[in-house]
C-alpha cells in the first residue's frame, strides 16, 4: 500500500540520521484500522529488507483511541502519523488530531476526497484538497486504481460519477440492469 511505502521511506531516512521511526496508523472506524493493518502487514512483509523490518508489526488504531491515549502511548512519541481514510473524519476530530500530532512529526493524509464524507460537520479532506487550498502544493493524487481496472464497467461507473456526468452512469446502471 502506499502507507507503508511511505513509512518504509520515513524510517529508512531516519535510521541514516540515526534515529529510529515511531509510527502510528489511525482510521477513523474500527473496521477501517482493521483494514489498514492488514493490507500495511501484508505490504511490509513484501517490501524487502532493510525497508519492511521497521514497519512489521505495526497496528493501526482508531483516531478516538489514539487521542484518548495515556501520555506515552499516544501519538506524543510519533515521528510520523498515517491517517487512512480521511474522507470520514469531521471537522473537529481532525483538529483535536493535528493538536495532539507533535509538532516536529510528519503528518501524512491519505483518503479519497470522492468517497464516504464524515457523518459530523465539515468536509476535511474533500477541503485541504481543493486547488488553491493552503497546502495544495503538498497534495498527490493518485489516478491508478488498483482494485478495479479504469476500463471495467465499475472502473467507467466510478470516473462518470467522479466527473459529474449523470447521464453516462445513468445508462451505465440501465445497461447492467
């Protein structure tokens, strides 16, 4: 995934510094972490030494367990946060994360702007990604999926709805009917 590719660059770049990476993976719902943990395993177990070693083992937790954390085993101690499946995360879950992430950590985001919004108020990362945002020169977006090829008919549905023509996913939906 790119989460660990990601972390793996992190703690490789650290570890020349001679420091050493502590991660922390966070989703907004259990069943989200539960995810991001076992496709981040399966991805570091891939990568090859010295790049998976420091990622193996690593769990992803809630971002509500991560802020109610005990000093210590929070994110005080993080070099770096992924936070997966950004789409859901309100408004002020999203400001009570970036209080608590230390403030020499890096900070990665990664979600699909398209895809489930958060039940709360605000639209977070539909927000920080639009163009023009403050941090739109520290924004990728990635174009290639990798769970459905762009010309399967799920792959046509999906850029329809994602470039707002109703009457191409219409027909779509009425041809598979």
């Amino acid at each position: 995934t790119v989460a660990a590719r990601i972390a793996a660059a992190h703690a490789h770049l650290l570890g020349h510094r001679g420091a050493r990476a502590t991660l922390r993976l966070l989703a907004p719902t259990g069943k989200a972490a539960s995810r991001l943990s076992e496709s981040f395993a399966a991805a570091a177990a891939a990568l090859p030494n010295p790049y998976g070693n420091p990622l193996r083992g690593c769990l992803a937790t809630t971002v509500h367990s991560a802020l109610g954390a005990r000093p210590g085993d929070g994110l005080d101690r993080a070099t770096m946060v992924i936070v997966d499946e950004a789409s859901m995360v309100d408004l002020a879950l999203m400001r009570r994360l970036l209080d608590a992430v230390p403030p020499d950590a890096t900070l990665v985001v990664l979600g699909d702007r398209d895809q489930l919004a958060s039940v709360e108020a605000g639209t977070v990362l539909a927000d920080m990604t639009e163009p023009g945002s403050a941090i739109a020169d520290s924004i990728t977006r990635l174009e290639r999926s990798h769970r459905f090829g762009g010309d399967s008919a799920i792959g046509q549905l999906a850029r329809a709805v994602v470039e707002g023509d109703a009457d191409a996913a219409l027909t779509m939906l009425g041809a598979s009917a």
